[in-house]
C-alpha cells in the first residue's frame, strides 16, 4: 500500500497536480533550529511569482493537529532561517481524508498571519495522486451578543405572573428560539407607588445566522416586509429586525395575560436592580450553557454591559494586526449601532479603510448612542446635558509621516424643518408621549424616526485627516440607496448645519420644549 513518503515523491515529480507553475525546489528540506526543535519541510517549491511554497503531506487525518503544530513550527523557522518576509511565503497541506482534519485546520487558517490553502489528494485504486479539490473552510462559530432591547411583562399579583411565565416557555418554544434569559423580579422595596411588584424580564440573544431562517419561518416573516409612516414631505420607511418581530409576536400571543407592559434597556434593568427590584431566578433557554458555562452573576453582567460600557455607550481599542480582536471589535460595533444605517455601515466602511493604510494603526472608540430624541433635545437646550449621539473613532496610523484618520459623528439639522408643540405632538397630552417607553416595543424604533425627522434632524457623518505640517482634510461621507458610501469634499452646499443653528431658529419651541419636559418628574432624573 502506498505511503506518505510514496505519495512526496510522486509529487516532486508531478507538481502541477498540487498548483500550475510551481518550480520543485527540494524534498525533506532540514530546518535546522539553535534549540533542537527542528524538522523536515515535505516539498519546497517557488510559485510563479517567486513565493516559496510549503508543501505538507498527510495520507490519513488521524494526527490531525501534529500537522497543523508542525506546519506552524516549520513556516516560522522557514522565515526566521532565511529572513523572509510573511508575505513571501505560503503553505499548502494535502491530505487524502479531511474527517478529523477540517474542523482544526478552519481555526488554524483563520487566526495564522500567512496564506494558507488546504486540498484533498484524489488518489486513484492503487493511491496514487491523480487530482486534487479544494477543501470548503468548516463554519465560523458566531460570537453571542445580546440584543439590546428587552420586554418587561408586569404583574398586579404572583398568581398571574406564574400563568403567564408557563405561557411564555410554550410560545418560545413554538417560534424556537433557543437563545434567551427570562428574569423574575420581584419589587421589594418600600414606595406604594409600585403598582405591579411581580415582573417577567425578557431577553433574547441577537440571532445567529443559522437560526434566521427558521424563527423567520416560524414568524411568517415576508422577505419585503416594511412599515412605514406618512408625513408632510415624504415617506419613511424602515424594516423591522427579525429581534423585533420576535419581541413583537411573544407580545401578541401574550396579550390577555399581560396587566401591563415596559421596553428594557441594560440601563433599566441596572436602574430596577438598584430601587427595590431583586432577581429571584433566571431561567436560560440554552440550560446547558448556564449549568456548565455561566451562573447567574454573570448571565446578569453579560445582561447589563458591553463592551467597555453598557447599550448605549461604547469605548474601546484595537488594531488590525491582531485580527480576532479587530473583526471582534468590527462585529460588536455593527450590533451596537443596529437601526442607524448611516453610522453602522460608514463604520464598517472606515475599518476597511483604516485596515487597508496600515494593519499596524491603533484605534480608539468612544460613542454615544441613546435612543430617545426628545430625552436628548430636552437636556441639552433645557439642562446644559449632553446626552445628544455622538461618534469618534480614531485612527492613529505609524509611518513618515504620522497620520491620522478621525471619524466623526453627530446630529445636524436639515436648515428647513421649523417644528412647533402641534407638528411634534399631533394633539396628543405631550405628557403622554414624553412617556413614550410604555409603548409596545415594535413602535420604538419607529417612533424615535419619525420624531427625529418632525424635528428636520439626521445623522451626520465625517471624516477627518490629519497629517504633519498639513490642514486637516474633512469629507462628509453620504450613505447610497445601495448601501455603498461616497465622499463629498466639504463646500458651502455639503456642511454641517449644527444643532445651534438650530436653537437660534426655533426659539419659541425649544421654549415650550423646557416647559413641558420639565413638568415630567422621570423625564429630568
């Protein structure tokens, strides 16, 4: 039967079954090390581009992970001996049977700094190689993040919440979602103001892309479903998260057992936690994942926070070079900022950029994004409070010269919108809508589009370049139907209309605005 060492050499002679081009340089090539931890290289070869090649050759999968360790061992003495550049070298590794093989070698493709392609050998009745096929790279695992807006079912009595606790397992189970935390809160404090003490919190994890399909199935999901509202100049249309479906549905098939209802953040869970509420239990839907992985502390901290800070504030650092960290941090931004197309894909937009300069530029995030406009106008023109959206991620690239790539974002005023109590309130108790957090959930998202837009206000998004002995360099980037991004130069038509020029023209409503906000006792806390 033939062996690995038949299999090399047949190769050395026939290496275009391996890759067109390549140029046989030596088989068993010695790897000498200082420290004894040596080996031999099965085929080296050049490319037709002069890029040496690392040929690894297994008949079988059985030591799977010896493979990957001594491809590793010999790709870093390779570059160490000889003073090669990464990108002046590659590796391929052959393998008749991939069974044990895949999975390893998926992970080890992903994480090395190097090119690296794995093939199956197709051997003929007496194993000898006649062709080769690319191997399709096993599955990435996906990251668990928590969506970030929660149901809070609330209970007049205890009898009432154990229904409707029973009830709530069924409905997740129909729809199959696997993937949540429900918390029972009871109110043990000493205000009589707390009319229901007996609460259901509901969490869901944002879904994985393996599970889409079938809770979208189980939610009747169309693949164009959109809601959109009217208003005196246009149409705005928005669609709903599969989360908020799901949060929507769970909600509708509770209705009848519900004495009332609230939206959760991690700032209302942590605000409950700290005025009288305890967390009597938690039940997980994955039990296995809690019983082995996570207990209950830490199911209430993965609840509360993110990364460096919470829902609505995001800071931390990375680099392209270390790339776990970098399309980690990538993955979590796009999470965080769910709902604002513009800042979300400008963000990603600028991390390819930032990674396309220089894999060695350091970046910094801190952003500000809360959810409530009104909340937000009414501290900053009534209180002196920012609590206004805000983005900054700054790149700081290494080089002669040094450079640096400052994105930033914030809310700006269209210049044309003049609002007035009437136009933001329709007629309704403004009291009313500044208790807007009572509505179904589903409305949220819609409801805070719509007030940006009575209000005339957008995001905005720039960029800024700095570089040494130069004026900054700004360009407003602009979000296409297709979801690609463009620059514009910044000129006297594409500016900034700030949120002072807004003051200075809306005198007599933000006025109003102090009135009536501060009459609401929560809205100023």
């Amino acid at each position: 039967m033939i062996n690995e060492a038949d299999i090399r050499d047949f190769l050395t002679q026939n290496l275009d079954i391996v890759e067109p081009n390549l140029k046989f340089i030596k088989k068993e090539f010695s790897l000498e090390n200082s420290l004894g931890a040596g080996g031999r290289i099965d085929i080296l070869a050049k490319d037709k581009f002069g890029f040496f090649v690392i040929i690894e050759i297994k008949k079988n999968d059985k030591t799977a992970r010896q493979a990957l360790h001594e491809l590793q061992k010999y790709m870093a003495l390779f570059k160490t001996n000889y003073g090669l550049a990464t990108h002046k070298c590659r590796c391929i590794l052959l393998s008749t049977d991939w069974h044990e093989l895949l999975v390893p070698f998926s992970e080890f493709s992903r994480v090395v700094d190097y090119q690296i392609d794995g093939y199956q050998l197709i051997v003929n009745e007496e194993g000898i190689p006649i062709g080769k096929k690319s191997v399709q790279l096993a599955p990435e695992g996906e990251e668990k993040f928590i969506f970030p807006r929660h149901n809070i079912f609330l209970y007049e009595i205890i009898e009432n919440r154990e229904i409707a606790i029973e009830k709530l397992e069924d409905i997740l189970r129909e729809l199959e979602i696997t993937n949540y935390y429900v918390l029972i809160i009871n109110y043990e404090g000493d205000s009589e103001n707390v009319i229901y003490p007996f609460a259901i919190y509901l969490v869901l994890d944002i879904f994985k892309a393996s599970e889409k399909e079938r809770i979208k199935k189980n939610l009747n999901m169309l693949d164009d479903d959109s809601y959109e509202f009217d208003n005196e100049d246009e149409d705005i249309h928005i669609k709903p998260l599969f989360e908020e479906e799901a949060l929507s549905e769970i909600t509708n098939r509770l209705i009848g057992l519900i004495d009332t209802m609230e939206v959760g953040t991690s700032e209302k869970l942590q605000g409950m936690m700290s005025n009288g509420w305890h967390i009597n239990k938690i039940y997980p839907g994955n039990q296995l994942f809690k019983n082995l992985l996570i207990n209950d502390e830490e199911i209430i901290k993965e609840i509360i926070s993110f990364e460096g800070g919470n829902s609505v504030i995001y800071t931390s650092v990375t680099t392209p070079k270390i790339q776990p960290s970098w399309k980690a941090t990538s993955e979590g931004l796009k999470h965080f900022l769910y709902g604002n197309d513009l800042w979300q894909i400008g963000s990603d937009w600028f991390f390819k950029q930032v990674e396309s300069v220089s894999r060695e530029a350091t970046v910094n995030f801190r952003i500000y994004y809360g959810y409530d406009i009104l909340f937000s106008l009414y501290n900053y023109f009534c209180r002196g409070v920012s609590y206004l959206p805000t983005l900054e991620i700054v790149a700081q690239i290494p080089g002669e010269p040094n450079k640096t790539i400052i994105l930033v974002g914030s809310l700006e005023w269209d210049g044309h919108t003049f609002p007035n109590v009437d136009s933001i309130f329709n007629k309704n108790n403004p009291l009313d809508i500044f208790y807007k957090q009572k509505l179904y959930f589903k409305e949220e998202e819609l409801y805070e589009l719509q007030m940006m837009h009575k209000h005339g206000i957008e995001y905005s998004l720039f960029e800024i370049t700095i570089e040494q002995n130069t004026q900054p360099f700004i360009k407003r980037l602009e979000l296409e139907e297709d979801d690609t991004i463009s620059l514009l130069p910044i000129t006297d038509e594409v500016g900034l209309i700030s949120l002072r020029d807004f003051f200075l023209h809306n005198r007599g409503y933000i006025e109003e605005l102090c009135y009536i906000g501060g009459s609401c006792f929560h809205f100023v806390s």
